[in-house]
C-alpha cells in the first residue's frame, strides 16, 4: 500500500512557490547540505515547513554576508546553533537606543543661527560623515539623532555658532568611540569568549543575549553617572579658576600707575 502525504507536506514545485525559489536551486540547496532530504511517499518527496524555515534562515545568513560554505558548516553545528546564532546576530544589530530621524529641509537646519547663515556644505559634510544627519536627493535633510540637534540648537541659543557645536560634535564623537570600544571589549572578554571556549553550549545561548540586552541600558547608566562626576570636578576646577583671576590684581591698572609715576 502507497502512504500518502500528510498534511502540510507540499512537493518541491508546491515549495518552490512557496518560497520563491526554483526548483533548481532547491536540488542545489539539497546537494550542498543546506536542506534536509525530502520525505518520499512511493517515489515523490515531500517537503514541510521545516523545509520552509531552513530556506528562510540560509536567506537570512546570506544577507548577513555568509556565503553558502559557510552557512553549511553553521547548519553542520545543529539546527538549534545555526537559529541561535542568526538570533544573536539580529540582538547585535538592534540599534543601541531607538531614536526616529526627523526630515527638515536645509532652511530649517540652519534655522537656529540665523539667516545670515548660508548653507555651508562642508559643515554639512562633515556632519553627515559623523553620522549626525543624511542628505537626501530631494534637498532635503534626514537628521538621524533629533535629540543631538536639539542640543544644538540649544547651543546656538547660547551664542555657539554651526563651527563650534559641530566640532564639539566631533570630539564627542571621538570619545564616544573609545567608551564604546571599552564596552565591548568587556563584553567580548567576559562573556562571549568563554562561551565560545566552552564551545557555545546550546543551552547557554538566552545567557548570552541576555547579557547583551541588559548590557545596553548599564553601558548608558555608567556613561552617565561617570560623566556626571567628572562634568562635576570639571566646572568646580574651571570655578576656582574664575575665583583666582578675579582676585588677582588686574595688570591693566598696574601699567597705568606704572606710566602715572
């Protein structure tokens, strides 16, 4: 007696539409390792949804750069591996603080410093190379971080000009790279390497995203709370600076007693 298929099991054309694919492509998947084979009912084979989650996860690996060797041998490690690490992969490229760019036209970016300020296209290039905002083909502008313009904006209230708060964006930028460094270089020490030592234990995998969920908002908090404190003894230095020079005596009445005598 000829078993039947059972539900949900679709033959390699049904697959084929399924996941738009050709047929060709999916023998070839087979042929490489990249798929399971086929459960035959009397001499046709039949694929399911697990079929149709292993081309959907080698899709993904492939647009995260991983050629077809290379995704074979991640398949090779265990169903359960390759999903967890294109798990991981996707938490890695979860933006660190979800902000919503904003679009203004060039008018309203430059707005804050007054109309006697052209458009200067290489501050806007150097803007746009910090990662600050996006010149889109319209003439109009994606600024990226909102907040960071408001604070710019805030500076040209105080009298900072374009020049000045763009360079001060520079050097933030610069730091910001070192702490972020210091970041992941403690994560990649602590706690992916002696994982991956241990030889990614498939168990351990949710430890390990959840260390780097939770190591998102504590990277924020240190930041902050450091630079608190040295913003802190910064302003106390530069005061006893103030205080000292407004004390001194002032050189200019010194020269006018000088040429009096």
């Amino acid at each position: 007696m000829t078993s039947r298929p059972a539900k949900g099991e679709m033959t390699i054309r049904e697959l084929a539409e399924r996941t738009g694919m050709t047929v060709r492509n999916i023998r070839a998947h087979q042929t490489r390792g990249l798929l399971p084979p086929p459960v035959v009912h009397g001499r046709t084979g039949y694929y399911n949804e697990e079929h149709v989650a292993r081309i959907a996860l080698t899709r993904e690996m492939q647009a995260d750069g991983l050629n077809l060797e290379a995704i074979r041998r991640v398949i090779d490690a265990g169903d359960g591996a390759a999903t967890e690490i294109v798990d991981f992969t996707r938490a890695l490229r979860v933006p660190f603080e979800d902000e919503t760019p904003e679009i203004v036209s060039i008018d309203e970016l430059t707005g804050p410093w007054g109309a006697a300020a052209p458009p200067d296209s290489k501050l806007l290039a150097r803007a746009e190379k910090l990662g600050i905002l996006r010149a889109l083909p319209d003439e109009r502008i994606e600024v990226i971080s909102p907040r960071l313009y408001r604070a710019a904006v805030a500076l040209a209230e105080l009298g900072v000009g374009p020049e000045g708060a763009l360079a001060t964006a520079e050097k933030l930028r610069r730091h910001a790279d070192g702490v972020a460094r210091t970041f992941v270089d403690l994560f990649v020490k602590e706690i992916w390497e002696p994982f991956d030592r241990a030889g990614r234990p498939e168990g351990e995998w949710p430890k390990v995203r959840e260390a780097l969920d939770r190591m998102r908002p504590l990277a924020s908090d240190a930041l902050l709370s450091v630079f608190q404190i040295a913003m802190g003894e910064a302003v106390e230095r530069a005061g006893e600076r103030t205080l000292r020079m407004a004390a001194a005596p002032k050189r200019t009445a010194r020269k006018t007693k000088r040429s009096r005598r």
